[in-house]
C-alpha cells in the first residue's frame, strides 16, 4: 500500500480509469481501441476484429493478416499478440478525412529480446486517392530506437528508447504539415520541421503494419499491442489550444494509473 506522510490537496490522488479516459478521448473524436476482452472479436483465439471503444469504429485484419493476430493475455490485459516477421495487422479504413493533422498514440508490451517494429501508420495510399499521390507515415520501435518518417522523406525523427525493456511503453506521434513531434511515455518530446509530406487526403489507420501489401517481413515485430488512439485534427504534442493539452494530460493520467 501506498503511505504518504504528509496530507495532499483534494483530487491529487484522483486516478483515471478507462471510464473517465473514455469519456476525454469521445469528447475530442478519438478513436480508442481498448485492450478489453469484449472490445474483441475472435474466432478461436484469432483476433477477427477490434471494436473501438470510442469513436464507433473497428479495425479489421489486413489482407495479408491470414489469421496470424491472436488474442493474448497478460495480468488481466488484453491485446493484439504480434509475431515477428508475420502479417498481423489490422486497419480501419477512412479513419482521416485528412491527414494533414493528426495525432496517434500506443501502449504496448515490446517482445523479450526482439523488437516491436512496426507499430502504427496512417496511409493515404488506400483511401481511392492517386497512387502517385500516396504516402504514408510511421512509427516503429527498433529496439534501440524508434523511427518516425514518411516514405516520400520529408520528416524523420530518430529517437533512442528510454523505456525498460520489460514494461509498458506509451508511444505518441504528433503530424501536423511540415512538423514532426514524439513522445515516450511522459517524456521529453522530440521535435522537427521539415517539408509538407502531402497528407491532406483521406487516410487508412494501421495497426501493427504499414499497408495491405504482401511481404515487408522486416517491417513486421513482436510484442503485444493493448491499446491504440487516434486524434483526427489534434496535434496533443504541438498544442494548438487548451483542448490538446487536455487530452495529453488526460492520456498521460491513464497510462499512469493503469500502467
């Protein structure tokens, strides 16, 4: 138990339970993807669905993902069990009018001695959009270092992992035109400036892959994947008012109290 010596000001103990982040991330149109057991849907032990908690939308396996994403448990959690070097993804489509702004965030369990990879992406290649028009952006964990670019190379970051490498690690990513921002867990954040990737366009959201494309194995890690968010039109890492510092207050509390 946790004694404290000294008396504290009403609230300061006050957690966040996934009820009160929930009711955060509706009010700002972010999609949740909870890692609670009914969110699912499985057949056996493969995940067929993620329903998301917020946002009224579910995220269904990548044409290559053949059955490959299990449920896994670890100390009452649920989640996206991924394998290295197997296609595991899952995507909803049309998650972004348009990705010229937007943030993302995963907590995840990275695999013992392997690495994470791919973790989140969100891709204007699959939304009926010009194929020579098409881009996408993606956060990956290395091991050593998670990678934050698009593929059209108009913003990169690189930023070592800090985190220990057996516990829950809280990735968030914040795009808006030519500005780039990361966070691990609570942080400092990483930023950059580069040029306009050319994003303003539809998007698909993936989740542990890039695209639907066959292949890319080494694109493709471990680890398990408890939750994941999405901020259409909010920058949570480059604030543009009261409400992004809100949700990143409010995401950093959850990942506190839960993790």
């Amino acid at each position: 138990m946790l004694e404290l010596p000294d008396s504290l000001p009403p609230g300061a103990l006050t957690g966040a339970s996934p009820e009160i982040f929930a009711g955060a991330a509706g009010a700002s149109d972010c999609l949740w993807f909870h890692g609670r057991k009914d969110q699912f849907e499985v057949e056996g032990q493969i995940v067929r669905g993620w329903h998301a908690l917020t946002g009224s939308r579910e995220a269904l396996p990548t044409q290559p993902n053949a059955g490959n994403a299990v449920l896994a448990e670890s100390e009452d959690r649920y989640g996206l069990q991924c394998q290295t070097g197997l296609h595991c993804g899952l995507s909803v489509a049309g998650a972004l009018r348009s990705a010229a702004r937007f943030s993302m965030s995963v907590i995840y369990l990275p695999p013992p001695e392997a690495e994470a990879r791919t973790l989140l992406t969100v891709n204007t290649g699959h939304s009926g959009g010009k194929d020579s028009d098409a881009n996408y952006l993606f956060l990956s964990d290395g091991g050593d270092t998670y990678t934050i670019k698009d593929t059209k190379e108009a913003l990169e970051l690189s930023v070592p992992v800090a985190a220990r490498p057996d516990g829950p690690r809280l990735a968030t990513v914040t795009m808006t035109g030519a500005n780039l921002a990361f966070q691990e867990n609570r942080g400092p954040i990483a930023r950059m400036t580069g040029s306009d990737p050319g994003m303003d366009a539809a998007a698909e959201f993936f989740i542990a892959a890039r695209s639907h494309r066959k292949g890319l194995q080494k694109t493709l890690g471990g680890g398990v994947i408890l939750d994941v968010m999405l901020w259409p039109n909010h920058t949570l890492l480059l604030p543009r008012g009261p409400e992004d510092i809100a949700q990143l207050q409010a995401l950093h509390r959850y990942f506190l109290w839960e993790y």
